[in-house]
C-alpha cells in the first residue's frame, strides 16, 4: 500500500503484505511510518476455518522501535455468540460516589 509522502509528488509504502505461498493466508504484514521508518511487523499463522471464513490461531506483533512483542494464541473462537445485557453491567463499588456527567446541580456554579 503506499500513501503521499511529504511533497505531492512523493509515494511512500504505508504497508507490505506477504502471502504464504501454499494456501494465500496472510502471513506477514509491515507498517511503516514517515520517512518510510518499519513501525511494526504483524505475523499470522496457523489459519483455520471458522463459520464461513478463516482466522490466525497466532498472531505476533512486533513494534521494533518501542521494544515491545505480543503474542496471541486463539484457543477457542466463537463467532456471533449471543451474550446477555446483564454482562455490560458495572456495578458501583463501595465507598464512592456516583456521578453522572450533565447532571450535576446546575445551581451550584460560580
């Protein structure tokens, strides 16, 4: 992928995707940055089938200049799974005060 660099006239790569050569899945993905300075490198593998696409079971992101590495290891994928209201919410933990923004007593201001 490229994008304008500076002038109107320049391109820069934004990005390089490699393929693994025996099933096409996405394999390795390079961001860079201005100048065309190597931001990350994203690695995938381990491509399974799962509903009607496919996902990586590894993925590596490597930001070089900050080191800094993260591996993930999708052991269970569910797709679309239905989950319950009763998930999202927060209760208030003890000893604090709740307070929601835009109702605060407007009488009280200066």
């Amino acid at each position: 992928m490229l994008h304008r660099g500076e002038g109107e006239e320049n391109l820069e790569i934004e990005s390089t995707i490699r393929f693994d050569r025996s099933d096409l899945n996405v394999s390795e993905v390079e961001n860079f940055g201005p100048g065309g300075k190597l931001n990350s490198v994203n690695r995938y593998a381990d491509w399974q089938p799962a509903g009607a696409a496919q996902f990586p079971r590894s993925i590596i992101v490597a930001r070089l200049h900050d080191d800094y590495q993260l591996a993930i290891q999708i052991t269970k994928l569910t797709l679309n799974e239905t989950i319950a209201p009763e998930r999202f919410r927060l209760e208030q933990p003890a000893g604090t005060d709740l307070v929601e923004v835009g109702k605060e007593d407007r009488g009280a201001q200066p």
